[in-house]
C-alpha cells in the first residue's frame, strides 16, 4: 500500500512546477493503519495557502484510485532575511561526530575511515559521509566504488561496506578523472543532500569527514544539523597547529563542542631495531590540547600498513600499532 500511495503521488505536481511533490521532499511518512492510511506532509512556503492546495490535490489524486487517505499538512514560514538556521538532529542518528583538521595533508580522511572501522569492530552501527565535495577520497580509502541508489521517498541510500559501514561520498558520484566544477550554491545543495536526504538511519554513529579549511561546507553543516562534537586532526609541527587552531576557533563559533585532538604521524617506529623517531617534531597534539582545555585523544604512529590500507581499502591487521590506537580512540569517545 505504501508504495502504491508513493506512486500516485507522483502524479501530483506542485502547482506552478513540472516537477512532483515526492521529489521535492514533501512527503515525509506513511501510515498504513488499519486500512486507512496517513500520510504526513511538510512545506515551508511563504504562501499560507499553498500548504492546502497541495493536501487537496494529493487527497483527490487518492480518492480517485479507490484510497481514502488522510493527507496531514504541517506548513511553516521560511527563515525571514538575517535569521540564522536553526540546526536539526538527524532522525535515527543517535551522534554526530565531525572530523575536520583546518589544513590539508595532515591524515585527517585516514583518521575518519580507520575511527569508522574501530566504532564497527566495537559493535557499533556506523555511517560515514564524505563532505570533501571538490576533493572526494573515502570511496577509494574503503574500496567502494558502487554507486548509491535512491529509495522510494527519493532519499539517497549510502552504500554498505567494510563490516557494514554506511559510507556516502562525491567520488562515488564522479568518475575517477572527473573534476566536481560546482560554485557554491550547488555544493551547499549537494551537503543539504548528503545530510537531510539521505537514509543514515538507524545509526549509532555519524562521522563527518570534513574538507580542508573553513568554508561553505563547514557553515553548511553547521547550520544544518546538530552535531555533537568534533574531533581536531593536526601533526605535530607548528605549521599543522597554526591551521588546527582556526579549525578549534571555527567549531567554538558555531558552539560545537571539541571533543579533543588526534595527533596523526606522531612517532615513526623503526621496524628494524624498534627505535622510535619524531620525524614531525614531538608534544605539539598534548601542547595545544593544553592551550584548548580539551583532551589529547590518541598519538596515531606513521606505519607503511596504515598507507596501504588508504590505497586499497583493506583493513589494518589486528598487530597493527596503529589499528591499537584506533581502537583506544573509539573506545575513548564512548565515554
């Protein structure tokens, strides 16, 4: 019955477009009942009248195929100019974490898909979405280049993999060589898409891969659901601070809490005779964990495994040291 009710809805046109109410997001459930059937709609119109129109056309396009459906109408006003957005959770997603770095090169996409895959050995539900529209690597990073379908209410479907991680990225979308040439407006489009229509739910985890630097994407998320802290990735030279320090002073504006940093490539362990080296200097993650009041999360070591897993999508061996302190990593944050 559901489906049928979806496929006679897409009949309706909203009025004034050629396009249908189901791909403009209107229609936001179904209930069979007891052989009468509800359906819930949501607009955001600046016309009052509008909101009835459309519940009118979809009950008259029901009545007419024999279903004598209620149509529900929730209608409400559009942000007036100069208000800020009020973030909304996302339905089924018990936490959002997002992982962002202020720079580029610093393992910041490294740090997100291995965090994923300790949350999934813990026995968490995971989803993971790429919000690096302009430079996409997780698709590669997991070895998961299936394209993602779209469900009947016209949501996105992430795709499933590594132990069932819902992963949702641009390079999945792209082929390999194809550049995402998109001004700004479409690339906040496409976030709005990745976070508010697509099907995450039910997840127990959330993480958010954020594009280098502090930009559209970032006040994009920001503004459009609540996120429910964010971990900084920073190496332990001074240079990699300087830009970990907008990223910290970012999340501080737009009141999403710090949950601590990662130091990525903190040491280097010689295979040979376990030696350890601070190729990227020492103590940087644990000093400005310091200056932020907030909590120095785990020292990832640089491993030649941990390159290759990037490369091919396969998982770290238990043995790893660095697939350890992944674990520690999300065992920390379930605290």
């Amino acid at each position: 019955m559901e489906n049928r009710i979806f496929e006679i809805l897409r009949t309706v046109k909203y009025p004034g477009f050629s396009r249908d109410i189901v791909s403009f997001g209107l229609v936001k459930s179904v209930d069979e009942g007891d052989g009468h059937p509800v359906v819930k709609m949501a607009l955001t119109t600046a016309d009052p009248q509008m909101g009835e129109t459309i519940r009118l056309l979809c009950e008259e396009a029901l009545r007419g195929t024999g279903i004598p459906a209620t149509v529900l109408m929730e209608t409400q006003a559009p942000p007036q100019p100069g208000t800020v957005p009020v973030p909304q959770p996302i339905e089924g997603v018990q936490r959002v974490i997002a992982i962002g770095s202020g720079k580029g090169g610093v393992g910041k996409s490294t740090v997100s898909t291995q965090l994923a895959l300790a949350f999934a050995r813990a026995g968490k539900k995971v989803g993971i979405c790429d919000c690096d529209v302009y430079g996409p690597s997780l698709s590669q990073m997991f070895g998961c280049h299936e394209r993602p379908l779209a469900d009947e209410q016209e949501r996105i479907v992430p795709v499933e993999c590594n132990g069932n991680i819902k992963l949702l990225s641009m390079g999945m979308l792209l082929d390999d060589a194809a550049p995402a040439a998109m001004r700004g407006p479409m690339v906040t489009r496409i976030m709005q898409q990745f976070l508010r229509h697509t099907a995450w739910a039910p997840l127990d985890v959330l993480i958010l891969d954020l594009p280098p630097g502090t930009n559209d994407i970032h006040l994009t998320i920001a503004q459009t659901v609540v996120v429910d802290g964010a971990i900084i990735v920073t190496t332990p030279q001074e240079i990699a601070l300087l830009d970990a320090r907008k990223a910290a002073g970012f999340f501080e504006k737009t009141n999403i809490p710090i949950l601590g940093i990662v130091e990525n490539m903190s040491y280097f362990e010689c295979p040979g005779d376990g030696k350890r080296y601070d190729i990227f200097g020492s103590g940087g993650g644990e000093r400005e964990a310091t200056r932020l009041n907030t909590r120095l999360l785990a020292q990832i070591p640089i491993e030649i495994p941990v390159r290759e897993a990037g490369d091919t999508g396969l998982p770290l061996a238990a043995d790893s040291t660095a697939r350890q302190a992944f674990d520690r990593l999300a065992s920390c944050l379930q605290k």
